[in-house]
C-alpha cells in the first residue's frame, strides 16, 4: 500500500513538472522594439493625393517577427498595407521594404509631429496566442498645395498678357521674349499669398538666363491668380537655334507643377 502511494506521488509530480514544462513553453517573450530597426524615407505629397509610401525594415533579433505592416502614420490616413514575415537576423540583419498607400490631408496640416507606425505580430502570452507589438518613427513629411499653371505661353509683349499664348516663340538677339500665365488652386485649403512663385528657366545660358515673379493673391477653393507676365531676356550676342524653357511653379524649393516651352533665335 506504502509503494502504492509512492508510485502515485512520484506519477503526480511527473504530470505536474509536465504541466509546469507546457505552461512555461506556451509564454514566449515578444522581440524589442528596439530590435526592429526602420528608415523611413521623406514623404512630399499634395493635399489630399494618394501616394505610396516605403519603409526599410530590419529584424536585429533571432525570433522571426510575422504580419510587419504600417498600421499608423500621423498625420496621413493609412489606406493599404502590404505584410511581411521577417525571419530572425543569422549574421546580420536583412532588410526589407515595407509599402502602404496612404491619403494626404490638407496642405495647412501641421506636420512637426509626423510619425509613422509599424505593427508586428511576436512573442506569445499565456494562452499561446501572439502577441501585437508596435514601433514609431519619426518622418519628415512635406504637404504641397494642389496648384497648377494655366493659359501658360508667349506672347507679343507685356500689354498682350491677355492675347492668346504660344508655346514657341521667334525672335532675334537682344529682344525680350514675354511670358504670360495665371495659377489656378485645384485642391480645398486656401494659399495664402506670397508662397508660390513662377521661375522660367531657360536651358541655353548662352541664349538668356531665368526669371521670375511671386504671386502675391491669396486663393481660396478653385480660385485662380490674376494674368501675370514676366520678360525673359535674350542676349545681344545669342547663338542662333532654339532652346527649351522650363516654366515652374515651385513652393519653396519644390516643383508644384511643371511645364516646357521652345525659344527660337533667328539672325
């Protein structure tokens, strides 16, 4: 009766140590956020364009991370995610692209606190299941107003802004060559005067070099700039031929749009 009990004791405890054992491999500690090592990259978008965006992404820990994906991105609205499995690091760690699509907000957002947010499944809490883990990273981000040229072109002089324009232009040596235009906001927030300017820069340097004007109206939704014109001017000695000339709409250093016209020099 004696070694009965004892038998029992000893194939209680097994069961028990076993239990212990089960318990303890089912509770498995999440890889550190610290180990998760993202770049991310600048993002410049105009408001309230859709853009994809592009994380690099690094596993620094030997536990595999699984469902790496953007769940967060301040102050976009996250619209799509790809997912990654990322295995432990054997060496060194591999990197990986990490891509979302995301929707800008409006171009007077306030962007100093720009962060993105990535989401990781690691780990395992008491009852086996894995566990969400999240890392952030600042971005800088650049949100453009939604402006564009129109009735861009040449035309005879400074008193013909309104005349139709021509996207090539004839002229001699030592003339000035007039280039008409007006802005136009396609998006929602209102841009206050004084942030935009149009720079035409002229390919040849031999022929002129570039100019430029700042529009100082504000425009509110679908608002438009008043008939502008700025003279380009050619040099005495210009090579005969043509030249391209890049009219931009910048804001800051940023191209907002962009178009070409053709410069013709003739003797």
């Amino acid at each position: 009766m004696v070694k009965l009990i004892q038998k029992m004791i000893v194939i209680i405890s097994l069961l028990a140590l076993i239990l212990i054992s089960g318990c303890a491999e089912q509770e498995v500690a999440p890889v550190s956020p610290e180990n998760v090592l993202i770049t991310a990259f600048p993002v410049i978008v105009k408001e309230f364009n859709e853009q994809d965006i592009f994380l690099k992404l690094a596993n620094n820990a030997t536990q595999a991370i699984d469902s790496v994906q953007v769940s967060d991105f301040t102050p976009m609205i996250v619209i799509g995610t790809n997912s990654l499995n990322v295995a432990g690091k054997q060496q060194i760690a591999e990197s990986s692209i990490l891509s979302a699509k995301i929707t800008a907000p409006a171009f007077d957002t306030d962007v100093n606190d720009s962060a993105v947010t990535v989401s990781y499944l690691s780990g395992t809490d008491e009852n086996g299941l894995q566990i969400t883990n999240t890392k952030s990273v600042p971005v800088e981000v650049t949100i453009l107003p939604d402006v564009k040229l129109q009735f861009l072109g040449f035309v005879k002089d400074m008193d013909s802004l309104r005349t139709s324009a021509s996207e090539t232009w004839e002229l001699k040596a030592g003339d000035n060559a007039t280039i008409t235009f007006s802005v136009k906001n396609h998006g929602q927030s209102t841009i206050p005067g004084g942030l935009l300017t149009v720079v035409a820069d002229v390919d040849n340097k031999l022929i002129a070099d570039h100019a430029s004007m700042n529009i100082t109206e504000s425009m509110a939704r679908s608002g438009t700039s008043y008939t502008k014109g700025f003279n380009i001017s050619v040099k005495e000695d210009a090579p005969n031929g043509e030249t391209d000339v890049y009219v931009r709409l910048m804001y800051g250093e940023h191209i907002v749009d962009e178009q070409t016209l053709v410069l013709k020099v003739k003797l």
